[in-house]
C-alpha cells in the first residue's frame, strides 16, 4: 500500500469564507499516482471545516446566514471566550459543518455523486490556517 501526504495552506480574506478547494485536492490525488483507495481531507485547526456538497452560491450564502442565526458570533454569549478568545462560536460552527471529509478513489478519480466538491470552510479567519490531504491505497 502507498501512501501520500499534502498540506494545503489558507488565508481567508474573511472571518467565515468557504473555499472550493476540490482542484487540489484532485491535483493531489494525480501526483500521488493512487489509482484505487481513499482520500481523507481535514483542517488542522479547531475552528476550520471541510465538507462536501454542491458549489452553489446560493447555497453558501444559506449556510452563512443559517449559522449566524444559530450560532452569532457574539463574544459575550460563549463560555469559551473567558480565556481571551473570541471565538467561541468558530468552534461550535465547525462541530455543525463537520472535522473532515473521506472520499474512495477508484481508476485514480474521486467517486463524487452528481455535483459533489470539496470545501474548506472557515469560521475564523484572516490568519494562516493548513489543510492535510492523506492518500492512502494503490
């Protein structure tokens, strides 16, 4: 079995932004020369998610405003923000959007159903953050 390793790095311009990240992931996929396994993609950071779903704007715009409304980023809400943070509701949006994504690879291509992407999702941002894409298979 072979395995492959990538770090992606991000930068969002925005506290909450989502990032369609499948292109790399896909160039990932193709410099690891894995024609037949699976594909895990997460952030390595707490307040960072990545998902699967369709690349439509309106759609985004729906989790933004449906996240804010359950979960408003109000310092004084959140126990959390104690320690000096003020992100406490970052944490509780990534919980919601999901740590990380798997996704089985078969003749060196994603099994992806109709309009599925990847995305790296942001709930605290403006600050450097990374991504691993770990390939495992053959």
């Amino acid at each position: 079995m072979k395995s492959y390793k990538k770090e992606l790095w991000f930068h969002t311009k925005q506290r909450v932004e989502f990032v369609n990240i499948t292109r790399e992931i896909e160039k990932a996929l193709h410099e690891s020369n894995i024609k037949e396994g699976l594909c895990l993609v997460n952030p390595m950071h707490i307040t960072a998610s990545v998902f699967i779903n369709d690349a439509e704007t309106g759609l985004h715009e729906d989790y933004k405003r449906w996240l804010e409304e359950k979960i408003p980023h109000n310092p004084k809400l959140y126990k959390h923000n104690r320690t000096g943070e003020t992100n406490g509701d970052a944490h509780i949006k990534r919980q919601v959007m999901g740590r990380e994504v798997l996704v089985a690879i078969t003749n060196g291509k994603f099994d992806f159903g109709p309009w599925e992407q990847i995305f790296y999702g942001e709930f605290d941002g403006q600050r450097d953050k990374r991504v691993l894409v770990k390939i495992i298979g053959e």
